[in-house]
C-alpha cells in the first residue's frame, strides 16, 4: 500500500524554504526498513503575509482548484480550472494539487485578480510562509498495510522585511473625502498579545468577536468628540506586531483632540480582557508612502517616503525632533 504524509513546518526565516529545496533536491531519499521507503518528496504549496493579508503561491506542477481561486480570489497565472496563486491562507488544511488531480475541472469564470496591497509605516512586518512540500503517489492514498511511505512537507515561515524609511515613530494620515464636509481618517492601535493566524481570517469567530467587540468599544469612546460622526468606527485589519488592529472614523474635522477619548477606550478595552496601554493609538498613512506597483516581499529593501498629511497638525518627527520640509534624513530599520 502507498500513503501520502502531510508535514507543515514553521520557521521564522524565509531562508529555510529554500535551504529545505535544495536538501530535497540533494539528498537521497531514505529506506526506513526493509518494507517501508519514502519514494517521493516535494513542496507543494508556499504562504507568507503580503501586506495585511496571506497569499498561498502552488510550487511547479502544483496548482489551486477553480473554487478556491474564486473564492478568495487569485494573485497568479489563472487557467480556464485553476491558479496558482490565492489571496488567503486556507483554514481547511487544503493545499496546492496536481493538475490531474483536481476533482473539479469545470471553466473557473470570474477569477479576480487582486490588487497590490498598500502598507503602512509600521517598523515591523511578520511574514508567514507555508511550503507545503508534497508527496506524490501514482496509486490510491487509502490505509492499508504499507510497503511504500510517501511524506509531504507543509511549511510555515513567518521571516522578517527589512525596511528603509525616511525616519520618523509617527504615523500620520491621509484622509479620503467620501461625501461634502465628511473625511475618512485611519488610525491603528496596538495590542499586547501573541498575534493568531485567525485574525487574518474576516470567517473566523475570533475575528468577528475581536472586530466588534473593538468597533463598539471605539465608538463609545468617541462620541463625544467634536466633529466625530457616530457609528463610523470599523475596524478594517489585524496585522502582526503584536496584535495590530487598523481601524477607521469618519469626521467632519481633519484635526481631532483624541488624547482624552483614547485614555477612555484603553480603559475600556481593557475591562473587556484585551492588553492595551495609554499610548497604543496611532494616526496612519495609507498612501503615498512608496512608489511601486507590485507586491512586497520579505528580504527586500523598501524605502518609505514621510509625507506630511494633508490639512492635519501631526507632524513627521525623528528622535523627537521635527523632520524639515524637503530634508534628506534617512532612517535604516533592520528587523
């Protein structure tokens, strides 16, 4: 009989993905005894954090079914039944197939392709990959007595970015006039706890609860701020580093005095269980920050451009000091 192993490894550098397909490629494969042998191993499937969101890329020949690209959409080559790229981190424990293996081959219509993702000027960024190295058999994978073992290998590799910005520990904003007089301002807030794979899921239960629970919590605290419209706090995004929660307010104002309404909403999140400190809140830039058109990916240099926002107070400061209009200051981060 032939079996099929799945194996998932997690690693904080994107370097092992590489180092583990060069063993692969290397190495012989091992007999364990006289009846069982591995015959075959490959990866399968590679996921790590863009932005704010997972990408899962199909390693040669493996590739996604037709419902999974369009269910979260594809970032890849797309064919009239599959794609090789999906904007999610699957939580069914699926993974990338071989072509004549996918079970629904049927025109995969409406296949959307995602857009690049914009960033913020957080310092630090988590990817997670998941290499799913497969094992591929020609026979059936139902248990039976073994004489032949196929291994998988799934591997998860959050790694660092390395970033270059033109320095500053502020994060302004760039609002977008939606209706006459209203301005959508972004803001993050910091939590302190490990961050969960499932605040990446907008599905998972822990989303939705923490997404509410934060939604809620805002606009309580806000209400009673000039110019703030009630009911427009949405919490948008979970990011690493800690646990990095993006939200948004609409406003009639792009200048708000929030020192007192964000005391209240520490002290009010922190009631509810979640580890937050006074100075956890940030104003957010979410555009103009670096020119490019296509995806980020850890181990590149990234330069950040600090803008000053529009029509707002905050400025762009380093070590303290106020960063001149025009100035070539540079700031390194290594992460």
């Amino acid at each position: 009989a032939e079996y099929l192993i799945e194996i998932e490894i997690d690693t904080i550098d994107v370097t092992i993905v590489n180092q583990l397909r060069g063993i692969l490629q290397a190495h012989s494969l091992p007999t364990i005894n006289s009846n069982i042998s591995v015959t075959d191993v490959n990866i399968t499937t590679v996921c790590s954090l863009n932005g704010t969101e997972y990408q899962c890329r199909c390693e040669v020949p493996y590739f996604w079914p037709c419902e999974k690209c369009k269910l979260f959409g594809s970032c890849g080559n797309d064919t009239n039944s599959s794609c090789d790229c999906i904007n999610a981190l699957p939580n069914d424990g699926h993974f990338c197939q071989p072509i004549n293996e996918l079970t629904n081959n049927s025109i995969c219509q409406a296949v959307t392709t995602a857009p690049p993702l914009s960033t913020t000027t957080e310092s630090k960024a988590t990817n997670r990959t998941t290499a799913a190295p497969s094992i591929q058999t020609p026979t059936n994978r139902t248990t039976a007595t073994a004489s032949i073992q196929t291994t998988t290998i799934r591997t998860t590799a959050p790694s660092s970015i390395q970033t270059t910005t033109n320095g500053n520990t502020t994060t302004p904003s760039i609002q977008t006039t939606t209706t006459a007089g209203i301005q959508v301002l972004s803001f993050s807030l910091t939590i302190n706890e490990v961050f969960d794979s499932a605040l990446s899921d907008q599905s998972s239960e822990k989303f939705k609860t923490y997404k509410q629970k934060i939604s809620r919590s805002i606009d309580n605290s806000y209400r009673n701020v000039h110019s703030y419209e009630p009911n427009s706090a949405t919490v948008t995004a979970f990011r690493p580093g800690s646990v990095i929660t993006d939200f948004t307010i609409s406003t009639t104002s792009a200048t708000l005095d929030l020192a007192s309404a964000n005391q209240d909403l520490a002290s009010s999140l922190r009631l509810q269980g979640f580890n937050v400190s006074d100075n956890a809140f940030s104003q957010s830039v979410k555009d103009g920050l670096y020119e490019s058109s296509g995806n980020i990916y850890p181990g590149t240099n990234l330069t950040l451009t600090c803008n000053p926002p529009v029509n707002n107070s905050i400025q762009w400061t380093l070590d303290g000091k106020p960063i001149a209009v025009n100035s070539n200051n540079t700031l390194q981060l290594d992460n």
